[in-house]
C-alpha cells in the first residue's frame, strides 16, 4: 500500500494545479472527475435556451473532464449515467424516438440524478441550465436541425453516419453554458469542479479504516482506470465476485481483504494517471514513471540514456539548443564530444546540489496481460531519499557509459546526433540483448523488452546492483553476429550498448573503470583475442581505403572478420589463423608504414598470448578489448596523417 500512500501526497502536493490546463499539458484531474473523448458540442444560455451544436474532430481538444460517480467511473454494462455529460441514449429524451431503441430508463436515472445535484445546496449556475435544457427531451431534433446528426429515409437515426469513426447513437456530448461565469465551457470551469466533488462526497456510503491511508473514510471497491491513456480500462485494483473464488475459502465478503477510502484512491489514481502522461514512460504496453513525491521538483527520467534524461527539467542548467548550434559548427568531432561532455558534467553537477536531505523519490512500473484492458500489476516499486537517488543515477550514469551517437530531445521536430559518451537507455539494453533489426532499426517481442526493462530497474536506482548476467550475454551473442544487422546499427545499437553493460558490471566486480582497460588487462586471454581481431578487422579496412579516379571508395565489402566473427568468440585460435590466411592479399595493399604498424600490433598481441591461443570460448571481455584496440589504431593514423 505503500505506493497508494505516495502517490496521494504526490496529488496533495499538486493540488492547486487540479484542472488547470497549462501550456498543452497534461491535467490533473479534480477529485471525482475522470476524461471523455467528445464527438458533440452543445451550446446553451443560462436559460436552458439551445443556441448552436458542432462536430468534434479526433484530438486533444475532444478530451473532456467530466465528474463522474463511483459506479459511472467503472461501467462496462448496466445502467450508470455520469452526472452531467454524457452519451446521447441518456441525456436524449426523444432517443427513443428517434432510434426506436427502447432507452427510457436509461433517460430516466440521468435526469433524476441530474436533479439531486441541482436541488442540493451545491448547485450551481451552469447545471440549472443544462437541466433546465435535458428536461424539453428536444436534444436530438435540434442536433437533427442543426445538421449535425442525420437521419435516413425513414427519419430514423443510425450508425451509418460516423463522427470521429464513431456511430451516431454512441457519440459523447459535451456543453457550454453563456451568460453564466467564465469560463462557459463546463469541462474548464474550476469552480464546477469543487460543486460537484463536495456534492459527491455526501452521497458515499459507510466510513472505514483506508488501509493505505491510515484514516477512516468512505471506502469502495470500484477503482478509476484510464491509467495509460484514455483508452485504457485495465485497472491496478479490483474485485471478482462471489463466484470468481478470488477472496472466497479466505474472507466471508471483499470488504474484508482490503478497504481504501474513495479520496485516497481518487488521489493515487489521478496523480498517477498525470504523471505518467507528464513524464512518464509508455511503451510496449509498459508504464513507468519516476518522480519527487514531497514537493515540486523534476527528477532525471530513468528510462532515456543519460544526455536526453536531463532534457525538458527546469532546474537543469544548460541550454541544448546552444549545444546544438555549436555541435552543428564544429567539425571535429573529437572537440565537440569533449565540449558537450565538460557542459553537461557542469549542468548535472549544478543539478545535484539542489536536490535537498529530505527529499523523497519514488519510482513505479506497471504491467499487464493486455494492451488496454484486464489488470494492471505493480510490477517494481521503491521509494528513496533524493540524494540516495542521485548518487544511484550517478553511479549508473557514470560507469554503465560508452561512447556512440545519440539524438538531442528538443522541443522542435529535428533531432541532432552527438557522439559522445552516455549510458544507453534500458531499453536499448534491451534491444541490444534481444532486438533483431527490421528495416532500420531493432524490434523485440513487447513482453520480452518489458520483463527485461523490469529486471534493469534495480541496477540504476540502487547502487551495488549489478545488470543481470544473462542480459549481458545476450547482448554479446548479438553483438557477435555482425553479419545479421547493418553496420551502424550492430556498431552504434548493439556492439555499444553491450560494451557499456560490460563496462558497468566490470566496475562493479573488478572495482575500477575502464579507462585503463588494456593496461590492466595487457596478459588478459579475452581481451587479447579482442584486440587481436580488431586489428584483423581494420587492417583488412585500410586495405579497402583504395579511391577510384572519382574518390569513392574502390572496394566496399563486409570485412572477413566480421564474417568469420561469430565462429572467432567460440573457436578464436582456429578463426584467427583462417582469417590471417584470407588477409594475405589485403597485405599488398596496404603501404609500408601502415604494414609495419599492424605488424607491430600482432606481435605484441600474439607474444601476450603464449599459451592461451586455444579455442577456448571467450568471454564478454573481448568485445571491449576490440573496440578499445580498435579506437587505438584509428587514433595512431590519424595522428600520422595529420
């Protein structure tokens, strides 16, 4: 219940912003209130006078906040009308008219519950209006006149007409009331919020003890859904009946398993519901967000790699559309990347010290058998102090690393490529573990990427815990098979990725960074027939560097490295003398000097092997030792070029 709890407080904290609608933003929803996508504009005098009606095209602009009742929020069947908007077969009185379809009660417990809200003492300008307007049962002929609805040959209405790829007889009307209190459209009125909420809060039943809260208050067993999207009817909490078996053997009634109070859940469930759509996560029918829970501070989003999870938080000093003018102008990119790098260490420094000894962060992630439908589970959740958290993400960020190219988030369309040095997010650790490339990029089964997004969780918000081996080993196997993939996605998409999973666990059990790697290892067997087969690799590179008269590349061809790669990591002595054997011709192409070089490179390699040139398998350790040997060379040749 722990989560429950916190996420309540998160809303007490943001309760001012509560159906504000700011700058395009997500909305916190108001107490008892829930969303509705609008296919019809009603719009009225204070007198209840129709005035005109419009269509509503699909978009953000058709979601409304609507209040709601515990049993209308959870309907799938049955009768149960929402207060005041709602679909036609209740707020139409002549929909049976019209369609022949007998839903006279349907009509009936709107307006008689419609009316208890206007007689209470939280009544309210608007809804007057909007009641004194439903009770002329006329809806449907002055939406009819107004030629937003039509009828057939028979002057019946009927589904073949479509709003919004919705029939007729299902559309949501929404209303606006002039001559009342600004602003007239009910669904943005703050004031209509707080009527209602403290209209509905005489109307719930018994108070109990809340087991999330602590407090006794009116309890329920209906649970808003809605969480992942408008869309969304999966619920984190609910209750079979009797007939079910869920609490039956154990308890005599569901009350008794769990009780939570209707403002807590009310509370919990809008707040979450806000976060996720803010800042959250949501993809591949997973649901994960992080965020301070005691006061109004943005956290760095865990689930981006480490440049973009800074980006779009206010308390973040550092211009990223300025770093992109000067990556745009730069062209060496050896610059730019230490540029960006001394920057952004700054911007992160900066932001550390403002995180306080009291905060607390949470972080929450969300699973289900179903896209949009079923049971949401809680599937990992932590709470922690905010610098416990920032030394984690600081940890993760700065030893789980690599250097590859990645896109900036800016708030236009275009996204730049930097390459520097960054954590991958978890999801593409994921892919890189599991992905196989269609078209330009990496796909995976949802539940594969989500299952394996849930296990790396722990490993950047809590420190000491290490990314789970069989994760890394499937990423190596990948990053094995460079002949499957294209070569910027194996190099920047796997190989990469792979590499900064190796780089955080080799931290976290050899207690020491990698920027001493081959020093370190200089006797190390895998990291030795790494280095060998980088210099294979790019040997066999530089011999195909050979220009036409037009200066294109003559030759350009998967090296036999990396077609004999995967053979290499599990036969390396028999792999390496095949490969030696293939490059003989590639030798005579290459100039003295670079000959000499990679001559040098193998002699040194093949002296530090000795005795362990067998077959033996290697571990994931040769593909750092590649990629490093690999960085080494390009370096020396550059140098000698310029």
């Amino acid at each position: 219940m722990a989560w429950l709890k916190t996420l309540a407080e998160t809303y007490d904290v943001y309760a001012s912003l509560a159906g504000v609608e700011k700058n395009e933003q997500a909305i916190l929803l108001p107490i008892s209130h829930s969303t509705a996508t609008a296919q019809i504009e009603i719009t009225i005098d204070r007198k209840g006078t129709f005035q005109e009606a419009r269509k509503l095209d699909k978009g953000n602009d058709a979601i409304t906040i609507i209040p709601v009742t515990e049993d209308s929020a959870a309907r799938s069947s049955g009768i149960a009308p929402h207060p005041l908007c709602d679909k036609l077969c209740y707020i139409a009185g002549d929909y049976t008219e019209y369609t022949g379809d007998n839903k006279e009660k349907y009509f009936e417990a709107y307006i008689e519950q419609l009316q208890d809200w206007v007689e209470s003492e939280h009544t309210h300008s608007m809804i007057q209006a909007i009641y004194e307007y439903i009770k002329r049962k006329s809806l449907i002929q002055d939406l009819v006149s107004s030629q937003v609805l039509e009828l057939d040959d028979e002057g019946k209405l009927t589904d073949r007409t479509k709003i919004q790829g919705l029939g007729q007889t299902g559309a949501m009307v929404r209303f606006i009331v002039y001559g009342t209190e600004n602003p007239n459209e009910v669904w943005k009125n703050q004031t209509l919020y707080q009527k209602y909420g403290d209209y509905y809060q005489q109307k719930l039943g018994e108070k109990k003890l809340c087991y999330a809260s602590g407090e006794i208050e009116a309890c329920l067993d209906k649970h808003p859904s809605k969480i992942r999207n408008s869309a969304d009817m999966a619920r984190l909490i609910s209750a079979n009946d009797t007939s079910g078996f869920t609490y039956r053997g154990r308890f005599t009634s569901k009350e008794q398993a769990v009780g939570i109070g209707y403002n807590t859940s009310q509370k919990a469930h809008n707040a979450l519901r806000w976060l996720l759509q803010k800042q959250g996560y949501t993809r591949d029918g997973a649901a994960i967000v992080c965020w301070m829970a005691n006061r109004t501070m943005q956290v760095p989003n865990v689930m981006k790699d480490s440049i973009n999870a800074y980006h779009g938080i206010d308390d973040f000093d550092m211009d990223f559309d300025t770093i992109d003018t000067v990556v745009s102008k730069n062209t060496n990119k050896q610059d730019t990347g230490k540029y960006f790098a001394e920057q952004f260490n700054k911007a992160v420094n900066g932001y550390a010290t403002k995180i306080k000894v009291n905060d607390k962060v949470a972080i929450i992630a969300l699973d289900s058998s179903s896209e949009n439908k079923g049971r949401l589970s809680v599937v990992y959740y932590d709470e922690m102090g905010g610098k416990q958290y920032m030394d984690a993400i600081l940890n993760w960020q700065n030893h789980c690393k690599w250097r590859r190219s990645v896109k900036l988030e800016r708030a236009e369309e275009k996204k730049d490529k930097i390459t520097c040095e960054c954590s991958p997010s978890p999801r593409e650790m994921a892919l890189a573990a599991f992905g196989t490339q269609r078209s330009e990029w990496l796909e995976a089964d949802s539940k594969l990427i989500r299952a394996t997004i849930t296990r790396l969780l722990p490993c950047i918000t809590q420190e000491k815990v290490k990314i789970p081996k069989d994760i890394i080993t499937a990423a190596v196997r990948r990053a094995s098979m460079p002949q499957t993939m294209s070569e910027g996605v194996w190099y920047n998409d796997v190989l990469c990725v792979a590499c900064a999973m190796i780089r955080f666990n080799y931290k976290e059990e050899e207690h020491k960074d990698m920027d001493n790697f081959l020093t370190d290892n200089a006797t190390e067997r895998n990291v030795l027939f790494g280095r060998l087969l980088a210099v294979y690799d790019y040997m066999e590179r530089r011999a195909m560097f050979e220009k036409d008269e037009t200066g294109k590349i003559k030759e350009s061809r998967m090296t036999n490295a990396k077609r004999y790669w995967n053979a290499y990591s599990s036969r390396p002595a028999k792999t390496a003398k095949t490969i030696k054997q293939n490059l003989i011709v590639y030798e005579r192409k290459l100039n003295g000097y670079e000959l000499k070089e990679f001559e040098e490179w193998e002699c040194e390699i093949m002296t530090q092997l000795g005795n362990g040139f067998d077959n033996t398998a290697l571990s994931e350790k040769y593909l750092p030792g590649y990629f490093l040997q690999l960085d080494e060379m390009k370096k020396a040749f550059q140098k000698k070029e310029q």
